[in-house]
C-alpha cells in the first residue's frame, strides 16, 4: 500500500494562527533564521504576520513577442485547455494538459494523515490563483501574421491540435511592436512589417495606451507584461544615460541609443502599474528601471526562462557540490532550429545567452569552501549553433567532469533532447501565476502598523530563470530545490503552517512509530463503523 495520500479537493487550516475573512486570509507566522557571527551561532525569531487577498480578479497578460514560438504555443495551449481539446497523433489520443507548470501540474506536501502517511495537495490548491484558462492575452510582434498562422509557422503542435486549434486564433492579431534593429540579429529584418513608428518617447507612450485600452476592452482587474521576444544585445550602462530613473527618462526622450526596446516596454508598463516579467537574459532591467520600479512599488522580474539544459544544470551541480563531489569542467553545446536559434546566431545576442547560462552554478560552488578555494570556479563553456532542419526540437549535450576521492575522475555525458517552446511555455504560466499571486501577498512585522508587499524585484519567481533577478544586497540562488522551496514555504507562512523540514522525527522513533500505529488501528476502526451502518439501519428498518 502506498504511504502517499492525495487531498485534490480545498481544505482548511485549522488553527489560531490562520484566520478565514470574506476577502483575506490572515496568517500569524514565526519566521526562524539563524545568524552566524564569528564562532558564535545565534537563532533569531521574528514574528510578523501574512495577508493574502481572496479574489483573484479577472487577469490579463500581455505578450511581447506574442506571435513568436512561445507566445503563439502560449495562447493555444491555454485554448485547448479551456476547450478540453483531444487530438490523435500516431501514439494515440492526446488530451491537453498544463504538464510541465510547477504551479499547475505539481503537488506539494501538506502534512501526514493520521497514520503518518505523507499527504499531498496540487501547489494550485495551497491558496487562490489566477487559472490560465481563465486569462485574457494579448500582446504585440514585429511580425503581422496572425496567431493561427504563426502557430502553423512554429510546427510546435501536431497538425491535428493545429487544425482544432486555428479557428480559435486565426482572428488574433499583434498589435504593433517597437523595432530597433541595432539590439536584435539583422536576419530578423525580414519579419519585421508590424513596427511602431515616431520617436521612442512616443512608441513609449504607444504602449502605455496599448496596455490601458487592453485592460478597458476586457473589464481587466489587472495585467501582467512579459516579455517572451528575441534575445537583444546587452545595453551599455551609461551615467547620465540610464543610471538613474530621471535619467532614463530624460534619455528616452532624447531617444538615447542604448535606450533598447525591452527597457521601453519594462518603463512603459511601470508607469502603467503592471508587472512586468523578462523571459529573454539581456540587461533590460538597467539601475534606472529597478529605481523606477521601486518609486512605483512594481513589481519586475527575470532574467531568461529556465526551461531545459540549464534547468538539469542546476540540479546536477547542487548534487555534485552536495554531495562532496568537485566538478572541476563544464561544457555545454547546443543546436537549435527556431527563430530563437536564428537570432541567437549572431555574436552579440549569443553574449547575452552565454552570460545567462553560464552563471548558473556560481552559488552552489561558492557554498562549499572545502572543495572550491575563493574566486576558484570550474571551467564552463557554453556553445550555441543554429540548424534549422531541427526547428523547435533543441538538441542539448553536456559532459560534467569532476574530481573525486583520492585524486580520481568521474565524468557525466547528458544528451536531452527539448522541444523548446513546449518547455518554455509553462514557465510563461508559472510567472503568471506567482507573480500574480506576490500582488495580492503582504506582511506586517510584530510592533508595525503598516503592510508591506515584496520588494519590487521579485526574487521569488527565480525558480523559473535562468539568470535570477534579486534585490540589491541579497544573494542570488540558483539551486532549484532551494528555488522551489521557497515558493512552498510562503504560501505555507500565509496559512499559518511551518516550513516542511524533511526530518519526519514520527518515522524515525518507536515511541513515535507506536503512536501512529495506534491511531491507524483507531482510524481503521471508525472507518469500519462508518461503513457498516447504513447495513445495520438498512437490517433495522426491514
């Protein structure tokens, strides 16, 4: 029999320390940290409390590269969802699923059942969230083609889903996207026939209107933006230029060259009060947007979609290091076949990728000084090579070298084999999700009278990126259990619940062992009671 148990329905927290209102839900929590000074190991405990607002809303997201691979897969994928669509391929009937989302295809620990068995809960169930069936897109592209045709263009689905499928898209169209041509590949010149026009300061302000009409049309509570478009170059940080939220927009008017389009798109929706997430690894969040961020207390987020090849990354090297192993070499290649691939042929949109990928490991090396000296890191090489044969099928080929006991080698060779936008895709769910669900999330520390959300730059979506954004002053993680357990252990603290801590100390005793075994004797008893009275009322009556 299995110890695992599944609770897919809502529950209750039963408990002093979590409150049920009409519109919130007020959580008493004990935060436990421990300071490390010197020799000296010292627990802190702080307390504070967790607000979390009911209603979710009527959520709208808008995608800029709406038309490309990810954002066309995007919004067919939730239309098959919402329709419940099947579709036949050559291993049998598909049915449309959101796999691949940790927030809507995960499940998490909730407690033990009376027995001790372990019970677990879809992370979708732990508090209100937004659905993707229930989302509102939209967006922009530099290329006019429509979402049924860009779908047939990406060859992402099988051609069945694309027929069910094209009805449903053929009449949504890309609104006009800005187009620098200096911060993405020339070969991208060819797609480029729905381009906004004027100075930046007015495509700026195009946007904004775009952003503002969108939530009108749909009665939208909010919108999220989210950038899913071609990689760009890096922008050079300037002084005077985009050092400084003034500065910055001061240098959008003047129409600033290294002003790029995806820091127009992150100004324009600050200004409008919307998230605004960066699924590409260039600099789009200059100092000038995180202060404009903060000044408007938005929420922005990135960098990159952590989807295959690094995602492995980050679990293998924490094992590696965890373990006690030293992997002294790195070497990642890929090929690709998308539009992603094409643009990424030219060297200084592969610099922004190749700095994406390659910092990665930096935390999980940095935590073992036993292994790693200071500032010694293995080698890591990243390759990117673009054949278009293979198309949205991306070919990743890692070899992991490392040091073990006693001066000997061990090596690893991955080959993983990921459809790319069939990857990425999800994570554009999941950032929807929790970064939606970060809006409506506050705290308010023991002896404070005022609520405050988190901080701007939202760290709490980094499980999903590459290239972690995090507020400055605070570390960046890369390690995905670390990553994924902090997600948990939030919407843990805004029920009131301690963090799971793993020890299971009621398996590990016989007292304890006894106990348990007492109660299932118990629970397996009533539940037999239970069982046997409609029987007995039954017998009664006749």
């Amino acid at each position: 029999m299995s110890s695992m148990q599944n609770l897919d329905e809502n529950f209750t927290v039963q408990s002093d320390k979590c409150k049920y209102g009409d519109d919130e839900i007020i959580s008493d929590y004990t935060y436990e940290t421990t300071v490390v000074e010197g020799n000296v190991v010292k627990p802190v405990e702080t307390k504070m409390q967790f607000k979390t607002e009911r209603k979710v809303g009527k959520v709208g997201v808008m995608l800029v590269g709406l038309g490309g691979n990810n954002g066309c897969t995007c919004v067919a994928g939730a239309i098959a969802n919402k329709l419940g669509i099947t579709w036949e391929t050559k291993e049998g009937t598909q049915k449309a699923n959101y796999w691949g989302s940790v927030m809507m295809a995960s499940t998490v620990k909730l407690g033990n059942d009376p027995q001790g068995n372990s019970v677990y809960t879809p992370m979708s169930n732990m508090l209100p969230m937004v659905k993707p069936n229930d989302v509102v897109w939209g967006g922009w592209d530099i290329s006019k083609t429509n979402l049924g045709d860009a779908m047939k263009r990406s060859k992402v689905f099988d051609i069945d889903l694309q027929k069910q499928l094209y009805p449903h898209m053929k009449d949504i169209d890309p609104l006009p996207s800005i187009y620098f041509p200096d911060f993405i590949a020339a070969n991208q010149g060819e797609r480029a026939d729905n381009v906004l026009t004027g100075t930046k300061q007015e495509q700026m302000e195009q946007i904004q209107k775009d952003i503002r009409e969108f939530k009108e049309k749909n009665s939208l509570d909010k919108v999220i933006v989210l950038w899913t478009a071609n990689t760009e170059r890096f922008a050079s940080v300037e002084e005077g230029v985009n050092d400084t939220a003034e500065n910055l927009m001061e240098s959008i008017k003047r129409g600033e060259a290294e002003v790029s389009p995806s820091t127009v798109f992150a100004v324009a929706s600050i200004l409008e009060g919307c998230t605004y997430i960066n699924g590409s690894p260039q600099n789009t969040f200059v100092p000038g947007v995180l202060e404009l961020a903060r000044e408007h207390k938005v929420f922005v987020a990135g960098d990159d979609f952590k989807s295959g090849q690094t995602k492995m990354k980050s679990v293998l090297v924490d094992f590696l290091v965890s373990a006690g192993i030293k992997p002294v070499s790195i070497v990642s290649y890929n090929h690709l076949g998308n539009n992603d691939g094409k643009n990424l042929s030219a060297p200084s949109q592969f610099r922004s990728k190749e700095i994406s990928k390659s910092n990665v490991v930096d935390d999980m090396v940095a935590s073992n000084r036993i292994l790693f000296d200071e500032d010694e890191h293995p080698d890591h090489v990243v390759v990117i090579k673009y054949v278009p044969y293979v198309a949205d099928s991306k070919r990743a080929m890692d070899e992991y070298t490392s040091e073990i006991f006693m001066g000997g080698k061990n090596t690893i060779v991955m080959h993983n084999t990921c459809e790319d936008s069939l990857l990425a895709t999800p994570l554009i769910y999941d950032l929807v999700i929790l970064g939606e669900l970060c809006e409506r999330i506050t705290i308010k520390k023991d002896g404070e009278e005022e609520w405050e959300g988190f901080h701007p730059v939202l760290s709490l979506l980094s499980y999903m990126l590459k290239a972690p954004l995090v507020p400055s002053g605070a570390p960046v993680v890369n390690a995905l259990f670390t990553q994924r357990c902090a997600v948990i252990n939030v919407m843990r603290a805004c029920l009131g619940l301690s963090p799971d801590n793993h020890m299971t100390l009621e398996h590990k005793f016989e007292s304890t062992l006894g106990e348990l075994q007492k109660g299932g004797a118990s629970a397996s008893a009533s539940a037999a009671s239970s069982s046997s009275e409609p029987e007995a009322k039954k017998a009664k009556l006749s």
